[in-house]
C-alpha cells in the first residue's frame, strides 16, 4: 500500500471512530432525561410539539442511515429513538399531570 492509500485508510478509520464516538456521546445524552420521565413521570416541563418533531426527525435519520448502510447512525439513531419515543409517550400519556401514586389513593 503505498503513503497516500495508507493515510486515506488511516483517515476513512478516523471518520469512522468520530462517527462512532458521536453517536455514542448524543445518544448517551439522553438516557438521565428518559430516567428522570420514567422515574417520577414529570413530564410538563418537555415540549409536545418539540419531541414529536424530534422524533419524527430521529425516525428519518435512522431510515437515512439505513440506507446508507452508515452503522454508527444505525445504531445511535435506533437507541435515540427507542430513548425519545418513550419520553414521548409518557409525555401523551401525563401531558394532563401526573398520575396519582399508590400512596396518593
């Protein structure tokens, strides 16, 4: 393999390992917010429209890096999305308020 071949290589590795690295940083941001929802179900202070446009947009990203065979956007975008989908439905779900507890009946 001559130079330029092997620092395109080199290169292409390093787009990979920073694709990889980005995916695992936005998709990890997002598991204290979906603990936190699915903990104490609060969920008033999460915008409907916003979270519902997030994840159409997650939804597309993943159907896009599907077709790009891209596995660092497969994966982020499939775990983002199962992560916003839930906060999601808990924000449909509670949107009125929090459901009473056990201890509240």
């Amino acid at each position: 393999m001559d130079r330029d071949a092997t620092g395109h290589a080199l290169m292409a590795d390093l787009g990979t390992l920073a694709g990889y690295a980005a995916a695992t940083l936005t998709t990890i941001s997002f598991v204290p917010q979906a603990l936190h929802s699915w903990r104490t179900r609060d969920v008033a202070g999460i915008s409907l429209g916003m979270y519902s446009l997030f994840t159409l947009g997650v939804a597309l990203w993943l159907a896009y890096g599907l077709w790009l065979h891209s596995w660092p956007m497969v994966i982020a975008n499939s775990i983002t999305l199962l992560l916003a989908s839930m906060i999601l439905d808990l924000k449909i779900r509670y949107r009125h308020g929090k459901p009473p507890t056990f201890g509240d009946r």
